[in-house]
C-alpha cells in the first residue's frame, strides 16, 4: 500500500488552465509516486470539499489533493488547518489565486508533478473573528461591495441595494491602525490586510506578499477618492501594478478601530464591522509546494 492520499475532484471548476485528460494524467502521475489515491467528488450542495477533507482526518489519511479552483481549495483547506494532514492543489479553477501565492504551477499536470516531489511548505493564514482568509481581508469600499454580493445570492435585493448606494457615496473614513504595537491614525477609503500576493480577480495588489513568511502585508489607501481608488485597480488589472501604489506595512497582529460603522470581509465573505483584530497564524497548513 501506499501513501493513502483523498484526492478532491470539483467536476463544475473553471478548469481555465486544464484540458480534457489531465485529471487521469495526473492520478497517473501521483500513483506512479508511490500515492495511493482514493477520489471523491464535490456536489451542488454536498458533499462541500470542506466536508470531505474533514472525513480525511477522521479516516486517517494522510494527504487531501484537491482539483478545482479557489472556492473549492480554500474550504478544504481551512478544514485541514493544525493537522498532520498535507494540502495538494491541482488548478483546475479560474483564478487560483492560493496556488498562485504559494507558487504552483497552474497547469495541473506540472502541479502533480510537484506533489509527486513531496516538498512541503508551511503556510500562513490570517484569522479576523471567527473567520480565516488565505488571499485578503478588505475593510471599507470593497467590503461594500462583496457584501452586495452575497445579498444578492440570497435574493435579499433591498440590502443589497443599500450596500450599493453606500459604495457609490462612501467618503474617507478615519481609523486607528496598530501594527504589532504601533498605532497610526489615517485617513482612507479602503484598507487590505494581504495574505497571498494576489485578490479577487487574480490582481497583485500587494506583489511582495508571501503567504509562507509568517506575517501579514497591510496596503493602506489613504487620502483618495472613490474614482482614484477604482482607476488604480483598473491598472492592476491591465498592467500588473497600481498607478499609485498603497501604503503598505508588515506585521503578525493588527488593530483597526474606528468612530464609524465600517465593514470588513475575508476572502469576499463579510467578516462584520470595526473594530477588528487580525492576525497571522503562521505556517498553519502543510502544503506540497
């Protein structure tokens, strides 16, 4: 026997970067590795990947490798946060922003090859509540906007409505930042708290980020209008890089308060409103990278 691995396949992923034949390719490749690979399938509903690599832990495996994209990695993968359990990621999705930042190469079968290797990472996540992000917690304009986002999935159009108008009027707003001890005031329209160098739409907002480094990238936009903001992202979008890069700053455990009501997301889920704290859990998932 070998080592028994629960491969996580995704049948409705993006499959942007996969072609026809490259899942078999890869079990191929990982059972020729010396990978004893049992596949399971996610459905419309259930079974989430999450649900699955949580059976992993209970039946004793000792590898998840998931094929699909961002929405499919990152569940499994907060399910597998502290275990003995390695993470392997396949690209099979649209984005892959989390493979990405660690570095995998986004055509699966050069990915399965790098599993086949067994060189482990250790990677970092941020925690803000009760929720963890891989990519990005944001706080302000497009927290607004992912917020409007989930209303809408669930047919509440008046609340989404609302978040809307708040985006399209939102003003600067005042906070209070500390960073691993140090407290700033500022002034802005949007705060990211950066995990992996890339967000939303694979942008590299901040490209220095490194998601195994034990700390957290914070890109402060200060003093800048809603049009600035937008154009700014529109040339990360088809340049690579803001026009106006952000502030930015590194730390391991960050403060944000603020008179306003201000809200907050992790990786586009809302995370609630000022004050938060958010924090680096350093190298809390092995990763074959």
């Amino acid at each position: 026997m070998g080592e028994r691995a629960l491969l996580i396949y995704n049948p409705a992923a993006g499959k942007r970067t996969a072609e026809d034949g490259d899942l078999a390719e890869c079990v191929r490749l990982l059972l020729a590795a010396g990978f004893d690979i049992e596949t399971r399938q996610t459905g419309a509903e259930h079974p989430t990947s999450a649900e699955l690599a949580k059976g992993a832990i209970a039946e004793g495996f000792s590898a998840v490798i998931v094929a699909g994209g961002d929405g499919t990695v990152a569940p499994a993968a907060e399910a597998l946060l502290d275990s003995p359990i390695t993470l392997g990621i396949l690209p099979f999705g649209s984005f892959m922003n989390v493979a990405k930042g660690l570095g995998i190469p986004l055509e699966p079968i050069d990915a399965a090859r790098l599993i086949a290797e067994r060189k482990l990472k250790r990677c970092d996540v941020g925690e803000v509540g009760k929720k963890v992000f891989f990519e990005t917690c944001g706080i302000g304009l497009d927290a607004d906007a992912f917020g409007a986002a989930r209303l809408v999935e669930r047919g509440r159009w008046a609340g989404a409505w609302r978040r809307l108008v708040r985006w399209a009027t939102a003003s600067p707003h005042r906070i209070e930042i500390t960073i691993d001890g140090r407290t700033a005031r500022y002034e802005v329209l949007q705060v990211l708290i950066v995990n992996s160098p890339y967000y939303a739409w694979a942008l590299p907002v901040v490209p220095r980020a490194d998601m195994t480094d034990g700390a957290l990238d914070v890109a402060l936009f200060p003093r800048m209008g809603r049009r600035d903001l937008i154009r700014s992202l529109v040339e990360i979008w088809l340049r690579g890089r803001p026009g106006t890069p952000p502030r930015t700053q590194r730390g391991k455990v960050i403060e944000i308060t603020s008179s306003e009501r201000i809200p907050v997301h992790a990786d586009g889920q809302i995370a609630g409103q000022l004050p938060v704290t958010v924090r680096c859990r350093a190298g809390a998932l092995r990763v074959y990278g």
